[in-house]
C-alpha cells in the first residue's frame, strides 16, 4: 500500500482589493478585506454518506466544501454556495474505507480563508441514522437505534379530508409509529433549496403514536422521544427547524376547514373525538419559524385536532414562537411545560 500523501486542494484565490472611493484616492472608502475563516467542522457518516456542518465566518460572499480522499485514488470533490449562511453539505456515494479530509473556504473579493481540516473515514456498517422527506404514505416505525432526520417539510399520510364517513379519493391515512428514546433531528438548511424549514406534519387522517411509557405515567429521560435541531450541542438555537404540526378533523371557529401556517395543509372537520394519536414523553426543542409577521410555525400547532388525541408529559423548550397553540379542535393538554419560549408559551 503506498504511503498516505495529503494535498492543499484549495489555493487561496487573488489577493486583496480594494474597491475604488468616492473621495479623495489617498482615503479610499469602502475598502474590502479578505474573509473570516469557518470554524467548527464536524463529519457525521452514515454508511457511504457524509454530513459536513461548520459554523461559517464573516465577510464571504460565497463558501467552497471541499473533501479531499487522503490516499490519493479519487478526485476532490467539492460543493459551492454562493451565501454566507448555509452550513451544511451533504457527499453521497462515497468509498467504504476510504479515509478523507474536509475543509470549508469562505471567499470574497479580497481573497479566501480556509477552516481546519476534518478528517473522517467511511465504514461499512449500518447507517447510524436515516433521513426523511416528502411523504410518508405507509405505516412506518422509527426506532431508537437510529436518528431520524426530518429535510425539509414531511407529511404524514396524505389529508383524508374533513369527514371520517366521506375520505377524499386521494386520502392516505398512515400510522407513524416513534419508539420510546427515539431522536428525530431537523435539518436547518434542508437539501431542497426551497424549503425554508424542515417540520413534520400529521394530516386529517393519519396518526402520530409517540409514546413513550404506554400508559399515563411519568417518563423517565430515557424514555422520552426527542425532537430537535441538527445542530451540535451548544450551538443549537430558536428556530433551527420548524417544529411539530398535527391537522386534525375536529370542529374550528372559522368555517369548515381553513389552511395551516407555513404551508402545513387543510385542518378541520365534523368530528369533535377524532384522534390524531399519542404524544406522551415528548420533548420538542430549538423549533418554530416567523414565516412572516402573521404566518408562524411554533412547537407544537394543534390545528383541529380532536378529544381522542392525546398529549400528555410534553415538553417544549427554546422555541422561536408559541410552545403550544391549538387552533379549534378539543385536545386535551395534561402535564405539559414549556421553557424558554420566544413568544407564547401557550396561545389560544
């Protein structure tokens, strides 16, 4: 086996300019100076896939992800975003064993910056976590085994309408199914461009079963079901991802049925003891999204859902607007607490 080499793959671009002024040209104004480094570059593989996050630096106009296979068998691979804020990359079919090293470049300019190098090796073993989008349209158990990921905006089943007697031709009514001491994660910068949040959705017919004592009882933190941001710890934050929203078919104030905030589908029906499912040891945290002014996704919305969903021993921590905020329907909340809420820890 030849020895391991390791090549520089980012050569720093042109050096420093200075935009022209408008003054006098022994004080130039508006003077551009090369970028700050990013920082914190972390690798977490799953299988022959790798996920870089990194918190980016000042100044750039656009960033370069390049990964390097430290034995010199593949070429570079790299990923340009042409903004200051994205903060993740994903590279896909990688080599089983290979080893490689990561950089992020933030550039404008007057130059680039280079972050410290991350290394990390691709196994062949079972992928540690699992992503998930679009829609769910069978039932599905998530276990504890792995970490789920939501990317962008996911449904469960597909709206069955206002009326359990009378489903929509299109409906899909699905079980999802979340074991005690799951993690679902979600994603702050979703692979769809456009998408602005990741956040799950239940609709008028499916159900969420996150239960994690299966019966009225206090759970342990072992057992409790997390929602949360994808972000390491300690760099987590309000409004990382958007949140839990459950559409069910119970009576609403405002006519038959009306649309959910930030795109979360039609909410609302005819029965008063629809059930939506279990939330029971679930603590939801870093969520929420100011879509606009009057459009917001908060912790836990519970548009129309009805009497038979249960929510009991819930937590909702750190989120950007409302803890809980039930539009209509005729859930129950029991033992819930909300900690750390940017707007209403409860809104009615």
């Amino acid at each position: 086996m030849k020895p391991k080499q390791f090549r520089v793959f980012l050569p720093l671009l042109a050096a420093a300019v200075l935009a022209e002024g408008c003054g006098d040209e022994d004080n130039p104004t508006n003077v551009v100076t090369a970028p700050s480094a990013p920082t914190r570059v972390t690798a977490q593989v799953n299988g022959t896939s790798d996920i870089l996050a990194w918190t980016p630096g000042t100044g750039a106009t656009s960033q370069v992800v390049t990964i390097s296979d430290i034995e010199s068998v593949e070429a570079d691979r790299s990923q340009t975003f042409n903004d200051n804020t994205t903060d993740a990359a994903h590279f896909d079919n990688l080599t089983p064993g290979g080893s490689y090293a990561a950089q992020v470049t933030a550039v404008n300019s007057a130059g680039s910056a280079g972050s410290g190098l991350e290394t990390f090796q691709i196994t062949e073993e079972e992928p540690t976590f699992v992503v998930v989008t679009g829609v769910i349209d069978a039932d599905e158990t998530w276990t504890a085994d792995k970490t789920w990921i939501l990317d962008g905006p996911v449904f469960v089943g597909v709206d069955c309408g206002r009326d359990p007697a009378a489903p929509l031709a299109s409906c899909v009514a699905v079980d999802l199914t979340i074991e005690p001491g799951t993690t679902i994660t979600g994603r702050r910068t979703p692979t769809d461009g456009n998408a602005r949040s990741s956040f799950l959705v239940v609709n008028r017919g499916s159900k969420i079963i996150a239960d994690a004592t299966g019966s009225a009882t206090r759970p342990t933190e072992a057992q409790m079901i997390v929602f949360t941001s994808d972000a390491p710890r300690g760099a987590r934050a309000r409004g990382d991802w958007g949140g839990l929203v459950i559409n069910g078919r119970a009576p609403i104030n405002s006519g038959d049925e009306a649309a959910g905030e930030g795109g979360s589908g039609l909410f609302g029906g005819v029965d008063d003891t629809d059930s939506s499912g279990i939330l029971r040891g679930v603590r939801i945290e870093f969520a929420g999204d100011d879509v606009t002014a009057t459009d917001q996704l908060n912790g836990i919305a519970l548009q129309g859902s009805g009497a038979g969903t249960t929510l009991d021993y819930v937590q909702v921590h750190y989120n950007v607007d409302d803890g809980t905020e039930p539009f209509g329907g005729s859930t129950t909340q029991t033992h819930v607490v909300t900690t750390g809420i940017g707007d209403d820890s409860f809104d009615g």
